[in-house]
C-alpha cells in the first residue's frame, strides 16, 4: 500500500507581520487600561508564545507573568481539574487571562470563576484568536488579536498532537486529514519555514487568505 501523498500548504490566516500587529496593539490596549501594572496568567501551553511576545511589547508598565494549566475535558463527566495553579498573590491586583484561542468558552468560565476566588480587583481575558461561532458560554473577551471564522487553526503556539507549535504564522488546516494523521502537514509547514527566514508580508505570501476573512479590532 503507498504511503498517502503530502499535504499541500494549510492556506495562511495570520502571517507574521499580522501576528505582530495584533501583539502591538493588544499590548497597547492593555497598557492604556492598565498604567500602575498588571498580572498576566497565561494558559499552557497554547498561550505560551503569544504571552512572551505580549510581554516584551509591553516595556512602560509593570509586568507580573503566571501560568495555569488545566486538564481536558472528561467524555463521561465534562470535568476539567487545575494541573498548574497560580503561584502568585492575586489579591487586589489587576489580572489578564492570556490564551492563545477562545471558541466555546467553557475552559475560559471555568478558569474565570477559579481566578475569582483568588479575590483579584480587576480580572480580564485576552485572546490572540476568538472564534465566536462556536461560542457555548456567553462570555465577554476585552482584548482580542483578531477574530477567526469556524475553521481549525495551527501555529503558534496552535497544536494538533503537540505538533506545529513553533510555526511562525496562523493557518488553516483540514482536522479530517490531521485526524488521520496527525503529522500531515509537517513537510508542507516546514519546509515553507525553512525557504521563507523572513516574516511574509501579507499579498507577498502565495497562501495568504483573501482580506475579510479574519477580523481584527479596531
């Protein structure tokens, strides 16, 4: 039996220049509400990337960094249990809650209603990508990067198996194909990376989606 053929490269949704835009002006909005210094509680390990980059944009206020980590979904129960707790005092202080994507929104109430109880004065949530089309929980997401249609996404930080982390753009990827194997896209990602060391600029990338597609925040 042939081994299946390789899959083509995932169209583009967020390049590199587009991932830092929506970091610069995130960090800028935090920043503006935020002047005496906040806590950023970052979820693992997608919102891992985007928080260290989210940091660094952030020079002119105080920073305090954390990490929280919960457990997927039980099939039988729906449960989810805390694997990494915040180490930090919260108490009285300014918090964002960093992820890397919001669709449902259960973990994010779930994890909203355990910071809660830390007694923090202000708690917020940020998002790099929100997918409001497969929203469950009314939630309400104060700083969004951009906003992504009901599509499946990869890279940075984005996963399938642990795989495509570290790729440097957001892109659009078939899961019946990922559920088959989830490695399919490795030759296509990488390979692209490794001809292209230099971030892409928008119409310059030969899968970028057409505009409209992805919606930022004004």
């Amino acid at each position: 039996m042939s081994a299946p053929a390789p899959a083509s490269p995932p169209a583009t949704l967020l390049d590199e220049e587009a991932i830092r835009d929506c970091v610069t002006r995130v960090a800028a909005e935090i920043a503006a509400d935020h002047p005496d210094g906040v806590v950023l509680v970052g979820v693992l390990k997608g919102a891992l990337i985007f928080l260290a980059d989210l940091v660094r944009a952030l020079p002119r206020i105080d920073v305090a960094v954390d990490f929280i980590a919960i457990s997927r979904y039980a099939p039988d129960s729906g449960r989810v249990r805390i694997l990494h707790d915040v180490g930090l005092d919260l108490g009285g202080r300014d918090v964002v809650l960093v992820e890397d994507l919001v669709d449902t929104g259960l973990t994010i109430a779930y994890l909203l209603d355990h910071l809660r109880a830390r007694g923090p004065r202000t708690l917020d949530v940020c998002t790099l990508l929100d997918r409001p089309a497969r929203r469950i929980v009314p939630l309400e997401v104060r700083y969004v990067g951009a906003q992504i249609p009901d599509v499946f996404v990869l890279g940075y930080g984005l996963h399938r198996a642990d795989l495509y982390r570290n790729v440097p753009r957001v892109v659009e990827a078939d899961p019946r194909l990922l559920q088959r194997d989830p490695g399919a896209y490795l030759d296509a990602l990488y390979a692209w990376s490794s001809q292209h060391p230099e971030a892409p600029r928008g119409r310059d990338d030969p899968g970028a989606r057409v505009a409209g597609t992805v919606r930022r925040r004004p």
